[in-house]
C-alpha cells in the first residue's frame, strides 16, 4: 500500500533522514520505534506531504501512485500536496493531537470530513463512536476542555473522518495515563481489524510491537533494524535500547 524509497529529508543544512527505505502492505499494523530525534516524525510529516524530501531520488508511492517522485523512464515528477493525499485515503494523526481547541467535538469531527464530497452522514459519526463512545457523550463540548486522553481519541477519530485506506499515528500513547494508554492501544487494534492499514510511531516500544505485525528501528534518521514485530521483540539489542530489559 505505502512504500518509501531513498527518502532523505533535511532541516536547512541538518539533515534528519538519510535515504530510508520502508513498506506498509495492505492490512498490517507497521511499527516505527527509535529514539527522540530520531526521525520518526519527519518521516511522518513527510508521507503526508508536510514536508518535502530533499533529494530527486526520493520516491513515495501509495496505492500504486507516486506522492513524491517518478517512476523508471517518466519524466513527470510528482510532489502533492497534504490535502490530495488526504483525498488518496491517508490520514495523518500527529504528536501533541492538535485539536481545534475553541471548537466543538462536533466540529472537530466534520473539519476531519472536509476531503469528502458531500456532507458525512449519521454513519460516519457512528463508526467514530463504535471506536470512541465517549466522544458521542462529549459531543457538544469544546475540544480545549477535554482531557488529554479524549483529545487524543478526538485526533483519532477525526483522521476516521476522512474514510482512510491507512492511518499514520505518531506518539499516540504521549502523555496518558497508563490505563488510557492500553485503551488506546485496543482501539487501534481494533481499527486495523476494521479494515484500516496503520503505521504506528510510538515511543511505548513494548506495546508497539505487541500489536504491530512488523517494525522498523530508526537511529539518527538511518533504518538499523527491520523484521517481524514478534522477532524484534525478543532482539537482546532492541529489549535493552528500548524496552529498558
């Protein structure tokens, strides 16, 4: 579904990835673990066409059309914009959930629809609440007063608006308490299970791989690692970097 070829992205003269490569197929939970710093974001913001790559030998392709690059022996080059890949079916939910504070949960939820043609319906609501009840409870209240776990699930739930093929999650654990955080967790299990392919970035290694049917670790922006989720678990380097064994 999603494949990433060479990618190298930079910040002015620093540069954060060094032309990794990674592939999401159809129906998997992909994990993305590393350090802070590591590039997990950009690589994130940069599918999702946020940022650019900086280099012409970069490619993304989703669902068999190129987000950023050229096929062999094209002379077009592809570099959409966010809200076209939006329309492709990738939805991104960034760290820090960046809710519409002032806004309702109701309005939240309609500006994640915005791609759509026509006015989402009663069912597309429904699908967010089978996932999240507690926003249906919450649904008139201004976003900026929720806690930050129904924010997230806010996030979450907006970026289901938009009827996504694949969900990018980045740092969707940060800052909740632990019991929010193995909520979350099942919920994004049980979306994949509903028909939503997913790359996960999260900082909760343990639970990451523990759902995640493959995983890549990045370092300073270079891909070291890559395999089974299951495998990469059990991998006495990764269990002492990340998973504090």
């Amino acid at each position: 579904m999603l494949k990433l070829e060479n990618l190298e992205v930079c910040y002015g003269s620093i540069k954060a990835l060094h032309g990794i490569s990674l592939e999401v197929k159809t129906g998997e939970i992909v994990a993305l673990i590393g350090a802070n710093g590591a590039g997990k974001s950009t690589t994130l913001r940069t599918i999702s066409g946020l940022l650019k790559p900086s280099n012409k030998d970069s490619k993304i392709v989703f669902k068999e059309k190129y987000i950023y690059g050229t096929g062999e022996g094209s002379r077009k080059y592809e570099s959409m914009l966010p809200h076209k890949i939006v329309e492709m079916g990738l939805s991104h939910v960034p760290e820090g959930r960046r809710v519409f504070p002032e806004m309702s949960v109701y309005e939240n939820l309609l500006m994640g629809a915005h791609s759509r043609k026509g006015k989402p319906g009663q069912a597309d609501f429904d699908r967010v609440f089978h996932h999240f009840p507690r926003l249906k409870e919450r649904i008139k209240q201004m976003a900026g007063t929720l806690s930050g776990g129904e924010q997230q699930m806010l996030a979450m739930g907006r970026a289901l608006m938009a009827h996504p093929d694949l969900l990018l999650l980045d740092e969707p654990s940060m800052g909740l308490a632990p019991m929010l955080v193995e909520e979350i967790f099942h919920i994004i299990e049980d979306i994949n299970a509903a028909g939503t392919t997913i790359l996960l970035v999260e900082q909760n290694a343990h639970l990451a791989l523990e759902i995640s049917n493959r995983a890549y670790v990045l370092e300073t922006g270079e891909i070291v690692l890559e395999g089974r989720a299951q495998d990469l678990a059990q991998n006495e380097d990764i269990r002492k970097a990340y998973l504090g064994e």
